[in-house]
C-alpha cells in the first residue's frame, strides 16, 4: 500500500523536524514559511507556497492539487508532530494497523486536555502508542468524560481561550447551534455517534485517512474548502475558522470510533 505524509512548514525551528529522517514513509513538505530547509533535509521533496491560513489550507491544497493521483494512504501533520504525539514515529511505522480514518494526536499541550482524560483514553491506543480523541457537543467547547460535562476550549490553553465561544458565535452567528453551523459551513450534513450528537476531534489536526474516504466526496468539494480557506485568510476569522476545520476533520471523513466508547447518561 503506497503512503505519504503531507507536512505543513510555516518558519518552525528546523531542528525539530529530526523526525522525518526516522520513517521511510515519502514526504512532501509544503513549505509557507520565509525560510528553505537546508542540505541535511534534501531527501524531503518540498513545495513553496503562499503563507495562507493555517495547516487546513496545505491540507485541502493537496486533496485538489492531487485528487486524481492520490496514494493509498495520507498522513497529514503540522511540521512538528512530537509537541502533540510523543509516540508519533512509532505510529507511523504500524500503518498496517491504521483504521481508515486514523486520528494520530495525544495532546495539544502536556497540560490540555488534562492527565485524567488521557488516562482514560487507553481505548484508543494504537499497540500502546497513545492517541486520544476528545467528542464535542451542540456549542464545539466541552468535551465529555467519564466524570461527566467538563469546559474546555478547543485551539489552545483554557487560559488564552476563555473568549474562544464568542469568537465563534461572531463567526457563524449568535443564537445558533455551533456544531450544526460548522457542518454547514464545511458542507457536509451532522451525524450521530453511536447515539449522540458528539463532534470527535485529534488534537492539532494530526491524522491519516485513505484514498477511499477522501474520494468519497467529489473535488469540487475539497474546492469550495480550498476558497473558503482562501477567503477566510483576508477576514479576521481566519483563526477561528482553523479551528473549525481542526474539529471538522474527522468528521469529514467520518470517522468511527471505538465501540466501547463510554458516554455519561
């Protein structure tokens, strides 16, 4: 089965990036950063090209620029995957095991969500790699544990986030249903998982889907994406719409966790 990463580049330091020289997977570098990788990275094939939006907007790009030549498998990543996944290499040399749609992720941060939900998240782990996946509900900002309803904002720490829910109700409007919004916005329609109305999410946007569930939806699909990736680069919400989209992956692609998920009453 051919595979490849797909790496988003914007400026990180250059000596983080240690770990492409650890996988035999190819891996194509889009590179929107000011700086070109040096000599020791010349086994990276590598592409320039305009700093627009975040690591959504490389992601779509590669979907449209290479719908009718895709591998078998995409992994997707930010340039630094370790600040999320501690055992990212170690996932990408069992490929083998990945479920179609793979969240590859553990944290944003040592800190985010918390060490009691990763603990809890054994359910998901990959040969003990560990890999977590949170589940929001109708307003995108709680997750749900086996503790019950606890508040968190997606996109980064609690702390620099306490506005994040206004910056998304400034977004898709006020009075409305966020998840039911986001999926409007992405174009596609909501679904229940495994009985309820749960939006899944990998931290950092970390993930491998096949050729399969990416050609489910028809290129012009991933266009209006691209465009509105594109548009939303030049409005002041190109920030929250990353974030959408970091939570819309999964979705996306539609994702089935676990049966054994445990959900409050």
């Amino acid at each position: 089965m051919s595979t490849k990463i797909i790496v988003c580049l914007c400026d990180e330091a250059e000596e983080k990036m240690w770990w492409t020289q650890n996988t035999d997977i190819p891996i194509l570098v889009y590179n929107k950063g000011t700086k070109n990788l040096s000599s020791k990275f010349s086994h990276l094939e590598t592409i320039k090209i305009e700093n627009i939006g975040r690591e959504e907007y490389v992601y779509i790009k590669y979907i449209v620029d290479n719908y009718n030549n895709l591998p078998n498998r995409v992994i997707f990543t930010q340039a630094l995957p370790l600040d999320h996944s501690p055992d990212f290499i170690k996932l990408l040399n069992q490929t083998e095991n990945f479920s179609p749609v793979q969240p590859l992720s553990f944290y944003y941060d040592k800190y985010v969500p918390g060490l009691q939900l990763l603990i809890l998240s054994k359910r998901f782990f990959l040969n003990n790699c560990k890999i977590h996946i949170e589940f929001f509900d109708e307003d995108l900002k709680k997750y749900y544990s086996p503790t019950g309803k606890t508040y968190y904002f997606p996109g980064g720490s609690l702390q620099s986030n306490l506005n994040l829910d206004q910056t998304f109700y400034k977004f898709l409007g006020t009075n409305v249903n966020l998840r039911t919004k986001m999926h409007q916005l992405c174009g596609i329609e909501t679904r229940q998982i495994l009985g309820h109305d749960l939006t899944p999410m990998c931290h950092a946007a970390l993930f491998s889907v096949t050729k399969e569930k990416i050609l489910a939806k028809p290129k012009e699909f991933y266009e209006n994406l691209l465009s509105l990736s594109t548009e939303m680069h030049y409005r002041i919400e190109q920030k929250a719409f990353s974030w959408i989209m970091e939570m819309m992956w999964l979705e996306i692609f539609g994702y089935d966790p676990p049966l054994e998920l445990f959900f409050p009453t």
